[in-house]
C-alpha cells in the first residue's frame, strides 16, 4: 500500500481504517467480524485505526483490544477523540483525561498515537442556545483558553503523540484554529466528492472542506480525509433506513447521475468514491467505514488501482454539477 506522510508527524498509509464501521455506526456487524477486519487491514498494510469512543459506545476501541491485546504490530498507530462540547473552562482538561483512560482502557494500549477534539468548533457568538447542540459544540475561545492547553500538556506526558481537530463544523472557525500557534498535527476533513458533510453540517455557511484542506496544509497540517462516500449516499444503496428529507438521503438523490457513471465504468459506486478522494492532492489518508472485510476488500483494491485519470475526475464532478 502507499505510504503518504501526515503534514508533519509520520508516515501513514494511504487508507486509514475507521472505527465507524468496525463500531456498527453504519450497520450491523458482530465484534468477531469486526476482529478479523481490523486484522486482515494490517495484515494488507492498514497503519493506522482511527477510534472514538462513540462509535458503538466503546465497541470499536473494544475490538481493537480484542484484536492485538494491547500489542500494536510494528508500525501501527491509533487514534482517538473526546467531544468535548460546551462545559466549564475548569472542567475542560478533567474531561479529556478521564475520556482519553476510559478510551486506553477499552484499547488495552499504555498512550495513542493522535487524540482529536471531536467537537464542532465555533465562533464564540456561535453556540447553541439548545443544550443538545451545545454538547457538540465547542466555542474558539473555550478551545483556545483550555483545550488546546490541555492537549499540549498530554503530549508533553507523553500520554499521546500528537493532538488534532475535526474539521467539520463551521468552517470559518476551523481556519482560523487552524491558523494559530500551536497547531495541531492533523485535521479531519469532508474528503467526496460532493464536499458535503451531509447530516453533519452544523453551520449556515457552505462547507469548503477542500478550503480547509488548503489551509491544513499551508501549516503543516495532517489532512485525513472522512465520508468518501458521505455516510452511504455514494454508494449504490443505504445500509440502514432513512428519511426522504433526511441531509444523507438527499445527497444520495444528488449523486444519482455519479451513481449511473460508476455503472457505466462497470464498477461500485463506493469504489469510484473511494478512488476519487484517495485521488485528492491534499489528502494524506482516507478514513474507511468499512464494517466487514468484504467492504475493506473494495476499498484495498480502490487503492491498488491508483489515482483516477484526470479525465475521469472531470467526468465526475460534471455529473455532480462541479464542472
């Protein structure tokens, strides 16, 4: 497999496996299942595993557990996250910690390798008046005051490598975030070919992830790219039910015309997704969702296959509406 470097921390591979899938985020799996993928990933050079302790209420980072007890293969990173959302500037460096040993816990593992605020940042005029928003957002002033002191002190511990964002959210304040010293090591972006973050959209202005990207990488920032397939509307049908006017639902409307290209080129509309954003300049790693080692093995073989043509990119964003 490829081996691109994250801005400016390690070389990685070019596919990242996602604990959304293995967590039974996005359909049914058992933790059996769930071992045996985490393991045939590595075994196929898989070097990092991207965990949260949301993504089954712990089980991803209990597979991972299960999977290597305690002992990653040489070479293999982990990450995980804390949503922090909107609490106390007091309390702020006491959540992560507790989030980050509950999560080591659950991983059998002594530190990790990236440990990412989860939370939507935003302006600080920008938080929820709703208490259920407010738990998922995290004001810049909050972040610049107490978590990213927080964080900065876990990798002096040695607790984790290297700190990071998610950048999705309000997209002003992730560039300007990321635009501060310091910086974190990496940022999680909308990496498809929509540039949507579907039901994730937590801000009224557009979402310009390819923005933020750019931004990441003027700094040295590790770009990881999330929803290839924007949580199944990129491919060829949804692996759980959903409302007609649910934001996942209407992107997947949107990519009917992609959907009959990708059929056209006599492949999956997830393989096609797949190669368009391992195909994207500054994206250093794509973040799988894969629940099963069927759904790795397209992804392992979008990968070998390479970039896509130029030609067949252009084709792409023309059919949704891009060009």
């Amino acid at each position: 497999m490829q081996t691109r470097r994250l801005g400016r921390l390690w070389p990685v591979s070019a596919l990242t496996l996602g604990g959304g899938g293995i967590g039974q985020v996005w359909g049914p799996t058992t933790r059996e299942e769930s071992v045996a993928t985490i393991r045939e990933a590595v075994e196929r050079g898989v070097t990092l595993v991207d965990l949260a302790p949301t993504y089954g209420d712990g089980e991803a980072e209990r597979a991972v557990g299960e999977a290597f007890a305690g002992r990653l293969p040489d070479g293999v990173r982990v990450t995980t996250k804390h949503g922090l959302g909107t609490v106390p500037a007091g309390e702020v460096e006491g959540r992560l910690r507790a989030s980050l040993e509950a999560s080591l816990e659950r991983t059998r593992l002594d530190r990790v390798d990236l440990f990412f605020l989860h939370s939507t940042i935003v302006p600080d005029d920008g938080v929820p008046a709703d208490p259920a928003l407010a738990a998922r957002a995290t004001a810049r002033r909050l972040f610049v005051e107490a978590a990213r002191p927080a964080f900065e002190r876990l990798v002096t511990e040695g607790r984790v490598g290297a700190w990071g964002i998610t950048g999705i959210g309000v997209p002003s304040a992730v560039i300007a975030t990321l635009g501060e010293d310091p910086a974190p090591g990496a940022v999680q972006c909308i990496a498809n070919l929509l540039d949507s973050p579907g039901a994730l959209r937590r801000s009224e202005e557009p979402a310009r992830p390819r923005e933020i990207m750019r931004a990441a990488k003027a700094r040295g920032v590790g770009v990881m790219g999330i929803r290839a397939v924007q949580a199944g509307a990129l491919a060829d049908a949804f692996d759980r039910p959903l409302a007609g006017d649910h934001a996942d639902m209407r992107d997947y409307r949107l990519a009917a015309p992609f959907r009959a290209l990708a059929r056209e080129l006599g492949v999956s509309a997830a393989y096609l997704a797949h190669r368009y954003a391992l195909s994207m300049a500054d994206v250093d790693t794509v973040v799988l969702g894969v629940k099963n080692r069927e759904e790795l093995r397209e992804c392992l073989r979008a990968e070998a296959d390479g970039p896509l043509a130029s030609d067949v990119i252009a084709r792409i964003d023309a059919a949704v509406g891009r060009a």
